[in-house]
C-alpha cells in the first residue's frame, strides 16, 4: 500500500505519519521529527511538510500544534522566497489555530500577512482573491470591527461580480455575507436591496417555484418583518409557503413551520381569522406525522390556545390546554417541573372563567411539585456529604456540590441558605485558584448577585469591586468590561452613590463606543443607563443630549417609523415633560402614537401609553378639552382588550376622572374614581395593602374635599396613609403626598394643630429625598408657615418665608403637586 510518495529516504516516516493521524495515534509518530532531521537536515522543505501533518495530527492540542506550525513556517520562510504562496499555506493554518483558540489578535496579523502576499503575487483582482479577502472579513466581523469587514466583503463582491457575473450563485453567496453583515449592525435599511438581488438571482438560476428560493423569499420577508412592513412581508411569506406546499405536500410534516410562521405574521397584522386557520392546519399535520401525543403537538396546540385566548374566545382554549396538560404528563411525568407550567395556563383560565373549583386543584397540584424540591435538597445534601468526606472540604469537586445545593436553594427563593455555601465555594477557589484568577470571579460574582437580592448592598459592593478588579487586568479597555461597570454601577445607583455610579457608567459608554462605534445599539443602551441616572439625579441638562444621541441612533438603526424609536421618542419627550419644555415634547409625544397607530391599528393596546402620555401632556397645561377625548379612547381601549375590572383599566379611569374632576364634572370623576377603587380592592384584596389602593383613596378623597365633604375625606385619607406606611419605607417620597393632603384637610377646617405636625413630617421627608432646592420643598415651607402665621407663631413663620423668598428653591411647583395624587400618570422614561 503506497500511502505516499516523496522522497525515498523519508516517505516511509511520512506513510507512517498519515497512518498514524488516521488512527488517532499520536505517540508513534512523535520520533518521526528527529529521524527527519538526521535523515535530512532540520531546514529542509520536505521536513516543513512533516511539521505541518504532524501539526495536523494533534488536532486541538494547541500548545504542541503552536510549536510545530511556526517551526514549518519558518523553515519555508527561509529556504522559500517570503512572498510564496506555500508560505501562504503555513501562514494560513497558523492564523487558524489562533482563531480556533479565540486569539483574534494574533490570528488577524497572519492573516493580513496572508492576504498580502496573495495581493502581490495573484493581483489585487483575481478571481481566487475573493475567498481569503471573504475569510479574513470573517475574522473582523468576530472581533466587532465590522468597518473593516465592510470593506473587503465588498471587495470580494466586486471580484467575484467582474469574475463570474452578476447572476451567479457564488456572487448571491457574496450578496448573502454582505447582508448578514448589515443585519449584525442593526442597518435593516442596506440589506434590502442586497436580499432582493440574491433572490432575482435564485429565481433566475433555480426558477421562481425551487425550494432554494424560498430561502431568499424568506430572508427578504424577515427582513421586511423587522422593519414592520408587514404588507411586504406577507406575499413573501405566502409564496414561499405554496411553493413549499407543491414541492412537499399539503400534509407534510416539514409543512407545520412555515404555517406556523406566517400565522405568526397574521397574529401580529390582527388577522386572527387567517392565523386560526394555518394553526389548525399545523396542528393537524403534526398529529399526523407526530402523533397526538407529541411534544411538537402539545407545542402547536398551546399557540392556538394562546391565539383563543388574545381573541377572548375562553370557551375554545379549554380543550386545547387540557390536551396540552395531557401530552405533557405523558411525556415528562405528572409531577415534572414542565408540567407545573401547563397545570398554571390551564388554572388560570378557568380562573378568568371564574370556575375557581376547577382552577384550586391544577394550582395546588403545581404547587406540591414544587414541594418535590425540598427532596432534591436531600440528595445534593448527601451528595455534599460524601464528598467532604471522600475528597476533603477543600477540593473542586466539593465546591462543585456546593454549588449545586445553593443554586437548588435560589431556584426555591430560599436566599437565607445558599450564603454560607456559596462564601465556602469562595474560599475554595481562592485557595485552589489564587485570589486573582479569573475562576475566582464566578465565584465572586455569584455571591455578591445573592447579597444583591438580599438587598446586602453593603456586602455586595466590595465583592463586585473585586471581581471587577481581576477583570480588569484583563485589559482595561476590553469590550467585556463594558457589562461588569455597568453592574456596579446599577449598585452604586440603589446605594444612591450617584457620583461612583456616573464614573462607571461614563467608562463602560467610552469601551463600548471604542468597541462597537458611536451608532451601535449598545452604545445606545449606554446612553440611555447614564441618561436615567442624569435624571434621577435631576440633572436634566446633561441627560437631554444623550437621550437626543440615543433617539438619533435608534432611528438609523431601525427607521423613523420603527416601533423600537418610539420607545426613544418617548424618553426624550418626557424628559422635556419634566423641563416643562412643552412645546418640545408634544411633537415626539405625537409622532410616537402615529407611529403606534400605524404599526399596530388605532384600537391596538400599545397606544394606550402614547394616548397617555399625550394627554397629560395637554394635561398639564390645563387644555383639558383636548387631553379628555385622548384619556378617554385609551380607557375604551382598555376595557375592549383587557376587561373592565383588571388594574390597568383602573389607571385609565383614575385618569380620566383627573380631567373631569378638573372641569368640575365631579359626579363623572366620582364614578370613575369608586369604581377603580372597587377594582383595586377587588383585584388586590384588602387584606394585601397596595400603593394603587392608596392612590384610589387619596383622590376620592381630594374630591370630596373639593366639595366641602370634609367627612366623607377624612377616613378615607387615614385609610390611605396606613396603607402607604405599611408598604412603603418610612421616608418614602409618596408618603409626604398623603401628609401634605392630610394636612391640608385639617388646614382648610381651621384645625392647624393637627395640620403643623403632618406638614414638618412631610417637608422633612421632602428634604431628605429631593434636596434643599425641590420645587416641593417651596411649597410645603409655604404651607408650613402659612400654618405657623396662623397659629401666631411669627418667630417660626419667618425664617420659612425667608427660605421661600430669599434662597433660589426651585421653580414654582406644579398646582395641586403635593395635595393629592389626582395629578395622574404623568409620562415616564421607558427603561
């Protein structure tokens, strides 16, 4: 058998070597090398050959591989001339391995050696320049430089355009990988044209109904479906389905998921008629293929439950679930954790029935799986136990198993247990690892995520420190340090350590910025973390040109008209909202419900917030006509696709009666004030105190005070500040609210004894969440020494007055600010 056929003296080594890689045995070639070298000589070309099939035969062992391709490269560097394009070939396979090992930055350099060699010898437009132009595109594209990629996926379009055509397939493969490209970077506007090419090329080459082409037909209309055409995007869909359907069959089990995924796209158009049809017919099919007891099938009959139940169609979902619930037990067991998830949708429908006697047992079915967990604690406890004691209480794979127990504890909400286990995992990877090893900071991380739910901030902080600490030597500009700032930031922001917190944020935007450009989505993310934090801090000033960055980018990303920049729209208008920079916010307030509208119908319930936010807009500057019809579309649209008694169509009527208790229209606004109180009493149960519940007995209570019915006011009042001081924290800003209009009750009956109190609990509240300056800290001083003047306390007026008049406070706070919450949803950043 003649395996090769070199030199005479070394092909015997080199037939051994391949029979050798062949069979996975690697120490019988290993002497091979030295053989070679007394044979020859250590620089001969043959011998760089062997080098690279051993290479090859230690496959991933990376360091040995290292060794023995530079040794090859050398030696052809040497004995061939450098720009050869054997050299090409080692230069190649080196690069490889450094990129196979995730070591971008030596493998680029290889490459671009490489590529410049084939440049020089081939010519810049040769034909075979197109694949290591397209591989080295590659590696940018995997280390974010996709500006550098751009340019040379174009380069190898032109070549293989002037070399092959502009219909050829190789050249649709170049169109395909330009696109891909376009999409990692969020530009949805370029690859429209891209993506029409390559498919007029597949039809051309494969014909309009081959089973390649719906392919392309299905990657242009993903496209069209991010970028909300949906009208553009359903004939594609459609026909790439039929072709589907002739080629395959009606009833073929591939059939389910382009059905499937077009009763998506119907979902999505409100279309529901069409979707329940392509759902039944997946459904059907997969009980054919798969039969009706298959996961796949308990999958299809789950999303046409899901389609019943958006219609409010509740009698028809029934036999679905119970089906889906059947399949489920049958297939993971009556007590597995994937059952519990059925038992709960099909509970909570019969709750939405109102049949509670048939939602109590599915519920307390889920609930005794859940209790199976306490036997698993058992079994990783003994787990544990033995491990101590066969490896030590120091070893890994006793960290392992503590690990796992503490991880068993969090899945439970058990956040007391997992600490002790989770700090002796520390100590072992400290002692195992070192203090500063990378391993180290999972473990670092783990811990400080748990004293972070305990809400241990304190605890939490210096471990965060640490972890970010080793991360950092890492490389303090490296794109993943990006995510662990802005995590220690976030808790610097709940410590309220706001100047630390801004000091993160600012460097993980600068890494990103470096990183991924100053339009990616992320810098945009970035933006928006320091944007919010600006605003907590009221600095408004420096959060309005990043959230103008912010909507800037979101709009070249994904499109004037996409429903992500609403989201942007809606930022920047409320923080002009907060500037009262009125006429500022109302043209975002409306581009962002006309985009809604358009997107998603005007009796969609996305709307419902830009309907919101516009009338408090309008709101706020008393035009009390024009925010009366907005608030009042939201709440029939609330009530049309939520229900009439669920808290969300409360908020709607709480709103709605703001506007008419200011237009004086008190009986309406009494109405719809009770009955969002009902609801959320209802909804809530009593015996649960919420804020919601408080803010509904605060506005029904400045109504009956507006109309002089003190009495009616008072318990209600007494009500509503119980509830806060149970569920909020002693010095919570909402808190002060019910104070003040408390203490205005007691004012307005002359009762200023009782009022003084109230008033000094609420300003130092005030104080201690906003500051000196607040605007609500000028009007509760006045309101204090209006009650001091009163009483004749003129020594305690005086300096009161004095702060209000002679100190900038603040701007003059909004009417009615700190009397009552009727001052309604007013619009909010969207994080």
């Amino acid at each position: 058998m003649t395996l090769g056929s070199k030199d005479a003296k070394t092909s015997p080594l080199d037939n051994l070597a391949l029979f050798c890689k062949s069979e996975r045995k690697c120490d019988k070639a290993k002497p091979a090398p030295a053989i070679y070298e007394k044979v020859l000589r250590s620089e001969h070309l043959n011998m760089a050959t062997f080098l690279n099939y051993l290479a090859a035969l230690y496959d991933n062992q990376g360091k040995e591989v290292k060794l023995l391709l530079e040794r090859a490269l050398a030696i052809e560097e040497k004995m061939l001339e450098l720009e050869s394009l054997k050299t090409v070939s080692s230069l190649i396979k080196s690069a490889m391995l450094c990129y196979t090992q995730n070591k971008y930055d030596k493998a680029e350099p290889l490459f671009v050696r490489a590529l410049a060699i084939q440049e020089k010898v081939l010519g810049l437009d040769h034909s075979d320049m197109a694949s290591p132009l397209t591989t080295l595109a590659t590696i940018y594209c995997t280390q974010n430089k996709y500006d550098k990629a751009k340019q040379l996926f174009e380069r190898a379009l032109a070549i293989m355009e002037k070399a092959l055509g502009s219909e050829h397939l190789e050249t649709a493969a170049s169109l395909n990988k330009l696109t891909m490209l376009y999409r990692t970077q969020y530009q949805y506007d370029n690859p429209g044209p891209l993506l029409e090419r390559t498919l007029r090329i597949m039809e051309k080459v494969f014909g309009p109904e081959h089973t390649h082409t719906t392919t392309s037909l299905n990657n242009l209309a993903a496209l069209y479906y991010t970028q909300n055409k949906y009208d553009k995007a359903e004939p594609l869909f459609v026909r790439a389905l039929a072709i589907q359907e002739k080629v395959l069959g009606l009833e073929h089990s591939d059939m389910a998921s382009p059905l499937t995924t077009l009763a998506t796209i119907y979902c999505t158009q409100t279309k529901y008629d069409k979707a329940e049809q392509l759902f039944e017919r997946a459904l059907a099919i997969m009980e054919k293929a798969l039969g009706s007891e298959h996961l796949e099938t308990a999958a299809s009959l789950n999303k046409l439950a899901m389609l019943y139940r958006t219609q409010y169609q509740y009698d028809d979902p029934g036999p679905l679930l119970e089906r889906t619930l059947g399949v489920v037990e049958k297939v993971f067991g009556p007590e597995h954790t994937h059952t519990t998830t059925s038992l709960n949708n099909l509970a909570a429908l019969y709750y939405t029935q109102n049949k509670y006697d048939k939602a109590e047992p599915l519920f307390v079915r889920a609930l005794a799986i859940q209790e199976k967990y306490d036997k698993a604690e058992q079994l990783f406890e003994r787990a544990l136990a033995i491990m101590e004691k066969a490896l030590g209480s120091e070893h890994l794979e006793t960290a392992a198993s503590l690990n796992k127990l503490a991880m068993l504890y969090r899945t439970q909400y058990q956040y007391d247990n997992p600490g002790p286990l989770l700090e002796r995992t520390l100590r072992i990877m400290e002692k195992v690892f070192g203090p500063e090893h990378t391993h180290t900071t999972t473990s670092l991380n783990n811990l400080a995520a748990l004293y972070y739910t305990q809400n241990k901030y304190d605890k939490a902080e210096p471990l965060f420190v640490r972890a970010l600490a080793i991360q950092e030597k890492v490389g303090l500009e490296h794109s993943d340090m990006a995510s662990p700032l802005a995590t220690l930031a976030t808790i610097y922001c709940t410590q309220k350590k706001h100047d630390k917190a801004e000091q993160l944020f600012e460097r993980a935007l600068a890494i990103v910025e470096k990183a991924l450009g100053s339009e990616h989505l992320e810098t945009a993310a970035s933006l928006n973390k320091l944007a919010m934090l600006y605003r907590t801090q009221y600095q408004y000033d420096k959060a309005g040109p990043l959230l103008e960055r912010t909507l800037r980018i979101m709009e070249k990303v994904f499109g004037p008209e996409h429903t992500h920049t609403t989201t942007s729209l809606n930022n920047l208008a409320a923080l002009y909202y907060t500037q009262n920079k009125y006429d500022k916010a109302e043209p975002l307030f409306v581009r962002a419900l006309a985009i809604q509208e358009k997107v998603f119908g005007p009796e969609h319930q996305h709307t419902t917030t830009s309907l919101n936010n516009l009338a408090a807009l309008y709101y706020t500057q008393n035009k009390y006509d024009t925010a009366e019809p907005l608030f009042e579309r939201a709440l029939a649209i609330k009530e049309k696709t939520l229900g009439s008694d669920l808290p969300e169509t409360a908020l709607s009527l709480n709103n709605l009666a703001v506007v008419y208790y200011k237009q004086h229209k008190y009986d309406k606004a009494e109405q719809l004030y009770e009955r969002a109180l009902v609801i959320r009493e209802e909804v809530l149960r009593p015996e649960y105190p919420n804020t919601a519940t408080a803010t509904s007995l605060n506005n029904l209570a400045a109504l009956y005070s507006a109309q002089n019915k003190y009495y009616k006011a008072e318990p209600l009042l007494k009500r509503a500040l119980a509830i806060k001081e149970k569920t909020l924290e002693p010095n919570h800003p909402n808190i002060a609210i019910t104070l003040c209009t408390l203490a205005g009750l007691y004012h307005s009956q002359g009762r200023y004894d009782e009022a003084e109190p109230l008033y000094q609990r609420a300003l130092i509240i005030r104080e201690k969440a906003f500051g000196s300056e607040h605007p609500h800290i000028a009007t509760t001083l006045n309101k204090l020494a209006w009650v001091y003047g009163r009483q004749g306390k003129y020594g305690e007026a005086a300096p009161l007055y004095k702060r209000v008049l002679g100190e900038d406070v603040g701007t003059r706070a909004p009417a009615d600010s700190d009397n009552s919450e009727k001052s309604l949803q007013k619009p909010g950043q969207v994080r």
